[in-house]
C-alpha cells in the first residue's frame, strides 16, 4: 500500500476530495437541525456516492448520481417500514441483493445503483431506523448527494483534467452463462444463508453477515478471486478489531477526536481500495467502530460479534462460488489473457497503419484499453500468486505470465509513442514485423489440438521467418513484443494436471 505508485496523485486526490465531500454532508445535515442517525446516514450516502460512481465520463457521472436516490429512497422506505416485521423485511433483503447483483449488467451505472440500493437496506439496519425518522432520513440522503455533488463536480473536479479509467465490460453471454445472472443466483443464495446463520448468532447485529457477504462479490467473477477477497475482508477485519480495542472504545464517542479519526478511515477506504482491499477493511471496521460509539452502543463484545458475522459471510460466499453455477480460476484467467493478448494484436496493426501514414488509425485507446484489460488479468491471477496458495508450480507460471504481459505493455506504449511522432517514417520491414506479432498472437490464441494440425499441414520450410534484427524505434518495439509473445507460449501451455489457463 505505501510503496504502490500513484500515478498523477490520483489516488491521494480522491481520498482528499471524499473527506472533504463526506465532512460537508455531515456539516450540512447537522446546520439543518438533522438527527444523530440522520447525519450519520448523510455520510455514508455522500461516501457511497464518491466511491461507486465510476462511469467513464464525467456526463455519465452527473447522471448516474442524479438516479441514486431513485434507487436508494424506495429501498428506504422498505426497510424502515419493515424493521418490525422479520420475516417480510429479510424477504425484501434478499430481494434487493439479487436486484442489486443483477443490476451490474447495465455496466457502471447498474453497479452503482445496485450497490447504493443495497447499502440503503444496510445502512438503516446499522442504525436501527424506524418508521417516524423517515422524512429526515431522505433529507439528510438529498443533502449529502447534492453536497458530494457539489465537490466532484464543482470544488474539485479532478476527472475534467484526467477522465475516469473504463471498467472493461465482462463478456455478456446467455441465460445463466451471463457473469452477472450467475452471480446474482450466487450471492443471493449466499446472502440468504448468511441472513439465517446471522440471525442465529444474533438477532440485532445479524446484517453485517449479510453485508460481510454482498461485498465479496463485487469486482470478482471467479471462485478464486471470490475465496481470496473473502480472506482478505476478514484478514481486515481482524487488524481492524485490534484496532478498534485500541482507539474507539477509550473514545467512548467522544465528538471531536471520534469525527478526525472518522475522516481518516474515509481517507484510508478511499487511498487504499485500489491496491490493498485488507487494509481498506481495516479502515471500514474501524470506522465502523468509531461510529457505534457515537451511537453510545460499543463495547468489546460488539466488536467481536463482528468478527464472527464476517467469518460467517466469508464462509457463505466461499460456498456459494463452489456449489452454485461456478465458474473455474482458470476458465477466468483464460478468458481476460485472451482479451489482452488480442488487444496487444490490435494496438499493433493500429500502429503500424499509422505509420504507414494513414490518417484514421490511432494505437492510443486500445493502448489505454489494454491497462485496463492487464489489471483484470492481475485480479483474475491474485488466487494463484497469493502467498498462501499451495500449488507452487502454478504460482511461479502465473507470476511469469504477469511479469511478461507487464513487459509486453512496456513494449505497446513505446511503440504508441513512436506512431504518435508526426516525423516517424515508415521502415518498409513494419508490415513483416506486424504480422509476425499478429502471427504470435494467434498462436498463444489457438489451441493446442488445432496447432499441432496446422503443424502437420504446414508445408517444410514453411515456418515463420523471424526476420532481421530491429533497426528502428518502432522496429525494436515489434521485435521486443515477437520476443516476449514466444516466452509466453511456455507459462500459458501447461501440464493438464497442473492448468494455469484452460489451454
């Protein structure tokens, strides 16, 4: 977390600008003579709303913020109508959570909408709320999405200077071979059992079981991803206990001293979620715990309780990825390796037409698409490069894989640069250069009982010419990609005993 680059301070932007969004909700709710809870729930929607709004343009922003409380003030409403009618109030729970997975399907705005309908549920479990504090509760909600409007969009608009990164859509599918169907029968079984197991370990505190659950899933698609997001929430949870022993119970909710900690957990959840989701959950629980002492209600045996619910929802999640429609490590891994190497297929014939002088290739967005593509390729691996995984073998593959899908990038982004040159001049050996690349790809795409045919068909003498030695800019850059396209072929062909991808 304290080595990870930060390229343009974005990160260390956005978790300044989030303090700053959630503190002007809180300000604002109590100016208005709001409630405790009221006010507290203004913080957690203006954060919500800084950390799930994640469309590719700062137009789609506005808009998907502008539909928020379509999607969270029904879900209010619910909750709090419910609160005393179990059986029907955990009904619509599990309704919600398969509406908010299902969701995802319309991209970042069905994320965001699906995970702030849910959160809403949530949140009114937390603070207990009732039936009569309805009314203050969609004001404090409008207050903090119009506030944490007014800092993204006005104070500090950090996305006009560098537009948001594009989450890259998962392949769509039919039926329940769609990622978002399948995860939605998956969590909310999950979900259900989680509600059950909750309830009988506590009939107050049953939700963050439930929650513990909901939050595994995001970002994952995979049983691996999903079984090592669940260690880390609770790894997480675990440090974020100690400390809460250690910092909010001998605050015993103390104003002053409990809100600077508090904006400090918004900064840690907002600087870390990027590159260490362990540590985000330690600034979760702790504020989590911050904030039970201000509603007078901490003590240690709340905190343990806790880690239970957590423990339960791992386990939940953990079981529903295994047994309900799963989806293999590897057949992940597969599938975002191919989407990148067909990427750098693409950046590579962009380029070249480019500087072949053609005026409507530009390699710059499938560049910019193929980072994107690699940090799905880097989730989809964690399972397999973690440092508890037993299978040593596929570890050192997988590292190598990264290492050289990392180099092959290197290798892009010059040659991007070199065809961004308007004084580049075509090298007649670029077209040969191109297609062996192309060719390279092809071969890592093809499997195994299709290349060996081909092998046999191929007339002798018929292999592909290496070609000369680079020369030039753009040259060396297509010879280095030739390079590293051959190293992969090893990694990514392995014993069947042993896959690393479904080859």
């Amino acid at each position: 977390m304290f080595v990870a680059p930060d390229p343009g301070r974005a990160r260390l932007r956005n978790a300044s600008r989030a303090v700053i969004g959630v503190a002007l909700a809180v300000a604002v709710a109590e100016l208005c003579g709001l409630s405790l809870v009221a006010s507290i729930t203004g913080g957690l929607a203006a954060l919500l709303a800084l950390f799930t709004v994640t469309d590719s343009t700062v137009r789609a922003q506005r808009v998907t913020t502008a539909l928020l409380p379509a999607a969270g003030f029904p879900v209010l409403a619910l909750a709090t109508t419910l609160h005393g009618v179990p059986l029907a109030r955990d009904a619509v729970f599990v309704a919600v959570v398969f509406a908010g997975v299902y969701a995802r399907r319309w991209g970042a705005r069905g994320h965001a909408l699906g995970i702030f309908a849910f959160m809403n549920f949530f949140i009114t479990q937390f603070l207990h709320a009732r039936p009569g504090q309805l009314p203050e509760l969609y004001a404090a909600v409008a207050l903090a999405l119009l506030s944490a409007g007014a800092v993204r969009f006005v104070l500090w608009p950090i996305e006009r200077r560098v537009p948001p990164a594009a989450v890259p859509p998962a392949p769509p599918g039919t039926g329940l071979a769609r990622p978002t169907t399948r995860q939605a029968f998956q969590a909310t079984a999950a979900c259900a059992v989680a509600l059950g197991i909750g309830q009988a370990l506590s009939e107050d505190r049953w939700y963050w079981a439930v929650g513990t659950t909901w939050w595994i899933f995001v970002n994952t698609t995979s049983r691996g991803e999903t079984l090592v997001r669940g260690f880390r929430r609770v790894v997480g949870t675990v440090f974020g206990i100690g400390a809460g022993l250690l910092i909010a119970i001998p605050l015993n909710g103390a104003p002053a001293p409990t809100a600077a900690l508090v904006a400090l957990c918004v900064f840690g959840i907002f600087y870390t979620a990027a590159v260490s989701y362990s540590w985000m959950m330690l600034a979760v629980t702790v504020m989590a715990g911050l904030l039970y002492g201000l509603l007078g209600v901490l003590d240690p045996g709340l905190l343990v309780l806790r880690l239970e619910q957590t423990a339960v929802g791992a386990v939940c999640a953990g079981l529903a990825v295994i047994l309900v429609l799963p989806v293999t490590t590897h057949a992940t891994n597969d599938m975002w390796i191919q989407r990148a190497l067909r990427c750098v297929r693409t950046c590579t014939a962009e380029a070249a037409a480019r500087l072949a002088g053609s005026p409507v290739a530009d390699p710059a967005p499938h560049a910019a698409e193929l980072e994107l593509f690699l940090g799905r390729v880097r989730l989809s691996l964690a399972p397999l490069v973690h440092p508890l995984s037993p299978y040593r073998g596929r570890k050192a593959r997988a590292r190598r894989v990264l290492a050289l899908l990392d180099e092959c990038a290197v290798e892009v982004r010059g040659l991007v640069s070199v065809a961004a040159d308007p004084d580049a001049s075509h090298d007649a050996r670029l077209a040969a250069a191109c297609w062996r690349v192309e060719a390279a790809v092809e071969a890592l795409l093809t499997p195994e009982a299709e290349r060996a045919a081909e092998a046999e068909l191929r007339p002798a003498g018929a292999a592909v010419n290496p070609g000369r030695p680079a020369s030039g800019p753009a040259l060396a850059h297509l010879h280095g990609l030739e390079r590293l396209l051959a190293q992969l072929d090893g990694p990514l062909r392995s014993a069947s005993r042993s896959p690393l991808v479904g080859a």
